[in-house]
C-alpha cells in the first residue's frame, strides 16, 4: 500500500499540490488524469523522489522496489542508448543482460548504438519505459507514457501494462489519453488545481452513457 498524506507542493507562489491525501493498494493500476498544469507531474515526481514536497508524507515507496517512466530525459552527448541503459543497470545493481531484454521489449535493440538525441518522440518514450523496466521493480510510475507513441506502440504499451497488473505490480501513471486509460487502468483519479476532485473505479467511467471526454468535462465543471 502506498499512502499519501497531505503532501504540499508550490512553485514560488504558483500552488501545485494543495494539501493531497490518497491511498493506493498494492497492485491496482491507478490512472491520474486532469487537465494541464493540475499536478500530475509533480505528484509523480514527489513520488519517485526526484522533487521533494513542501509538506507531508508518501510511505509504501522505496528506492529498489520503484521504476519512474518521466516525461523527458537528458542523455550526455556521445552517448548511445545502449550504453546510457548499461550505466542505469550498474547503478541499479542489475544483470546488463536486462539491458537486452528490455531493449528487445521496446522494439529498440536495432537502434540501441544510437544516441537518443537522434531518436524520435516515440522511441525517446520507449527509451523511458526501457530505462523504467530495469530491475523489474514492483511498482511503475509513468508520467504520460502514451505521448508520442505510434498505434502500435499504443497497443504494445497497454498489453504491457496488462502484463504487469498480471503480475501483482503496482502501477500509477498520468495521461490526457482517456480510451487508453479505461483500457488499463481500474482506477481513475481526476486532480484539479493540485486538489483531487474524483476518485472512482474506471468501471464507473466505462458505464457512464456519456463519452471519456464528456464525462471529464462534466466533473471539471462540477
Ligand atoms: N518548474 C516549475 N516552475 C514553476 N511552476 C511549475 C513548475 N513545474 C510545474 N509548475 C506549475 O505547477 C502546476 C502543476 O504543474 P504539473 O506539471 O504538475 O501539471 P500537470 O498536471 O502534469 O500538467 P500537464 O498535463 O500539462 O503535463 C502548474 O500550475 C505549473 O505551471
């Protein structure tokens, strides 16, 4: 279980998290979803450690047993995808042998002597969910991991996912890509202005008679 409680987040005056609290169970697969500038981002960084929040507490999470998929990353120019994973996998203390599979899983092992500097949005996005999968960690955090990505690897990232709920991990990821998160997702989360506005089963959004879209809009206006 992973509890968040009453975590804060400003960017000088600029609030992004007001005080947030939610629970997450162990294996579920929790979607948070809101428009821009709501707090998905931060909320994922703050719970991957790579931002520190204002005030209060995440417990549930740990260093080894975590993998953050981020929006972006900086490469050091010279240095190919291959080797870039290679040095993650050493400071992850994991087999470079990982470094294939992951590369297989991702549909980069043909451009892995690359540098990710020539690669395009969509393969930067599976360079990340490569770099995130190293380890094996129990619990996925992903920050819009859908962005840029072809139909197929669409498709390829759901049956992923789904691999992974299979397999117990825990999984949290923001996205605007509403069909894809009711594909995956059990839970639905919608953040707005750093407050969390609602919290359902994605059941509830699939038997709605009203369309993803229509059915965020509503809530956004309530
Ligand atoms: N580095 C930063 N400096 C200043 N303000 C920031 C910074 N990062 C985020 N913010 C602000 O914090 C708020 C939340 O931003 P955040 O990126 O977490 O939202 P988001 O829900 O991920 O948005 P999007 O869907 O557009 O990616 C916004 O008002 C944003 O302008």
């Amino acid at each position: 279980m992973i509890t968040i409680e009453q975590i804060t987040k400003k960017y000088g005056p600029q609030t992004a998290l007001a005080p947030l609290s939610l629970s997450i169970a162990s294996g579920s697969c929790v979607a948070l979803c809101g428009g821009n500038g709501a707090g998905k981002s931060t909320l994922l960084h703050i719970m991957a450690g790579t931002l520190h929040a204002d005030g209060g507490t995440i417990s549930g999470l740990t260093r080894n047993s975590t993998g953050f998929m981020p929006d972006a990353i900086t490469v050091p120019p010279g240095v190919s995808a291959r080797r870039w994973l290679c040095y993650l996998a050493d400071l992850k203390g994991c087999d470079r042998r990982e470094v294939d599979e992951v590369l297989t899983m991702t549909g980069l092992a043909q451009a892995a002597d690359k540098e990710p500097s020539a690669f395009s949005r969509g393969m930067l996005q599976r360079l990340l969910f490569a770099q995130m999968m190293l380890g094996n960690p129990d619990i996925l955090l992903m920050d819009e991991p859908g962005n840029g990505l072809d139909p197929f690897w669409v498709e390829e990232w759901k049956q992923q996912v789904l691999t992974c709920r299979e397999q117990g991990k825990t999984i949290v990821f923001s996205s605007h890509l509403l069909h894809d998160v009711l594909a995956v997702a059990d839970r639905i989360i919608l953040l707005h202005e750093g407050q969390l506005i609602a919290d359902e089963p994605a059941e509830n959004w699939k038997q709605d008679t009203r369309t993803p879209e229509q059915r965020f809009l509503d809530l956004l206006r309530a």
